[in-house]
C-alpha cells in the first residue's frame, strides 16, 4: 500500500506527496497556504482517484513525467521516469493503491532526531 506524506515547504506552505509501496515518490501536490487544504485535498484525491485525467508528457532530457488534472486543472505532477512503462506503472500503483493508503503528516516537525 501506498503512503500520503504531508510535508511543510521553506516558505511556509504545505505540500503532499504520494509514495509507492517501496517509498519512492510517484507524484507531488501543488502548495496549499493552509494545513487543512492540504489534508482535504488528500482526502479529496483518496475518493476520487480515477476521475482525474493522467496526462503523459516528455521532457526535454528524454525522461517521462505526468500530470493530474481535475477539472482541467493542473493537481499534482509526477517524478521523472526513464521508460513509458515505468510511468504507467506509477499510474496504476495510484489507481491501485491511492484510495486505501494511509496518511502521514511531518508538516510539524522538521528533525526527526534531537540534537542533543
């Protein structure tokens, strides 16, 4: 199963993250202002999985990436992969896994161990 990772960025917006079963992130979300626009959308992107619109594009390197649009709007945008296959094998590990994965949240806490 999949993870959701909310993370807060250096200026002070919030962001999520979906990683795969092996805890590589497969896509990133855009920047919410406030914590519980963040969480929402996660919930929001839990329930509604396979209505958004995976588009595939090709970087100017050669790489693969998408993007997920709701409403024609961009949501959130993929890693880089090297192979076709391996971007649509990122894509049906959301489809998948999306809906029943769970949420972490690391917005509060920048270090994980005190530096005693």
């Amino acid at each position: 199963m999949g993870t959701f990772v909310i993370t807060k960025r250096f200026n002070d917006t919030y962001k999520f993250a979906f990683n795969s079963r092996k805890g590589k992130v497969i896509f990133s979300s855009n920047g919410y202002e406030l914590k519980f626009e963040c969480e929402a959308a996660v919930i929001d992107f839990m329930n509604n999985t396979n209505k958004g619109i995976y588009v595939k594009q090709k970087a100017s390197n050669g790489k693969y990436f998408f993007k997920i649009l709701f409403d024609e709007v961009v949501f959130a945008t993929s890693r880089k992969y090297t192979t076709e296959l391996r971007l649509q094998k990122g894509i049906m590990e959301i489809k998948d896994y999306a809906s029943k994965s769970e949420i972490l949240d690391f917005s509060e806490h920048n270090f994980i161990f005190d530096s005693e």
